[in-house]
C-alpha cells in the first residue's frame, strides 16, 4: 500500500458525510459498482443534482465474519479506472437507533491515508475489542470512508456495512 501523507481522514470528517452507500447483508456483501452522489470532504452538504459528481465506487466487503464482536476485516476491492484513498478511521453505530458508539477514551488514529490504485485490493483489520469494547449481540452498522479526487475538488464516500453479532 503507497501512503498518501497529505491526505488527512479523521473520525469528524466522516459525519460530513450525508451521500451514504448501503450493503444488503453482513458477510461478502458489497457497495453498488457507482454512485450518483458523492459528499464534497470537508462539506456538510451533498453536491446539487446538476452539480454531483459520479465515481465508479470501490466494493467493500467483510470477510469472515465478526468473531463475537471483537473485530473483522474490511476487504476494499478497486475494480474502478480512478485512484482512491481510505484512511484507519471508522465508526460503528447501532443498526435500530443510528446511536453512533462511543470510541474508548484517549482513541486517536494514524492521519496517513493510504492510496488504493485502480485494480488493486486491500485489507484493513478493524478491532472493536480496542476501539469500542467488545460489541454485544445485535445489529450494527460499520462505517468507513473512501476518498476520491477529480483533480480541483475532493469527494468523500462513506461506505456503511451492516454487522450482526451473534
């Protein structure tokens, strides 16, 4: 993986979010192959229809599921023509309420982003047991953002992964 230093993700960046992709179940599942509307990073509006912007959209998937709430791996295939960048940041919230779940106290993550080059693929651990607490049984939904730039503007795609924890 090349790190793109530049590029800096934090947890604030990704309720900037309002342009949100949704998978259909929790394991090997993935995001639509295009977008119609990707989020401007560091806006809190969405692109106007005559102005948004479309992206093919990297597939996101979980692979082996969540091993009773103490963590996964993200799989991010970028089977598009563009470059994309993703950073170690995510947040996790409950499927029912939206209620985001609070990081452990003194979490803070690595700003260095990581590039994604068009066809490659990458795998990210996520560890709920260090981050959130181990995660009781229930539904939730993981969100991870994926950035992407045309040249004059960066754009934010928040990828949202539903977790059932048995």
């Amino acid at each position: 993986m090349k790190r793109i230093p530049f590029i800096r993700i934090t947890a604030a960046a990704m309720t900037l979010c309002a342009a949100l992709l949704t998978l259909s179940a929790c394991a090997e599942q993935s995001l639509p192959e295009s977008s119609t509307v990707i989020t401007e990073a560091g806006s809190s509006e969405t692109a106007a229809d005559s102005t948004a912007q479309t992206f093919p959209v990297p597939r996101v998937t979980v692979k082996g599921g969540t091993h009773g709430g103490k963590d996964c791996t993200l799989v991010i295939q970028n089977g598009t023509g563009f470059d994309w960048s993703y950073g170690e940041d995510f947040r996790i919230r409950r499927a029912d309420t939206r209620e985001e779940i609070p990081f452990l106290e003194g979490i803070a993550w690595n700003a260095a982003a990581y590039g994604l080059q068009a066809g490659d693929t990458a795998e990210q651990e996520i560890s709920f047991e260090q981050t959130v607490g181990v995660l009781p049984a229930g539904e939730y939904i993981l969100e991870k953002g994926l950035f992407i730039s045309d040249g004059k503007t960066q754009y934010l795609v928040t990828a949202q992964i539903p977790l059932r924890i048995s």
